[in-house]
C-alpha cells in the first residue's frame, strides 16, 4: 500500500474512533440527564442568584475595608 492509501485508511480509522467516542460520550450525558432530573425553577433560581450573590459579596467586603 502506498502513502496515499495509508494515509486514506489512517483518516478512515480516525473519523470511525472519533464517531464512536462522541456516541459513548452522548450516551453518558444522556445517562447522566436521566440519572439527576433537573428542576427547571431551581436552575433559573441559581443562575439569577449567583450573580447577585457575589456583588453583595464583594461589597461587603469592600465595605469592611474601606
């Protein structure tokens, strides 16, 4: 076999590994999803939370040493 003919296989064999790892990968995610049901309101809640969070935060410690 010639170095075109390997270099087609080597590309072959490497989108076959790449597909069959995003698989695994998008059955594990799935797994995982059905695994830890989520609260639509708790997620929401967290992310408008979080941020407001930290600003009290970081005022609060300016504050204690301004």
């Amino acid at each position: 076999m010639n170095d075109l003919g390997m270099n087609a296989l080597y590309l072959e064999t490497r989108a076959a590994d790449l597909d069959r790892l995003a698989e695994q990968r998008r059955e594990r995610l799935e797994a995982l999803r059905e695994a830890r049901p989520t609260d639509r309101r708790a997620t929401w809640r967290a992310w408008v939370t979080h941020p407001l969070r930290a600003v009290r935060r970081s005022v609060a410690i300016r504050r204690a040493y301004a």
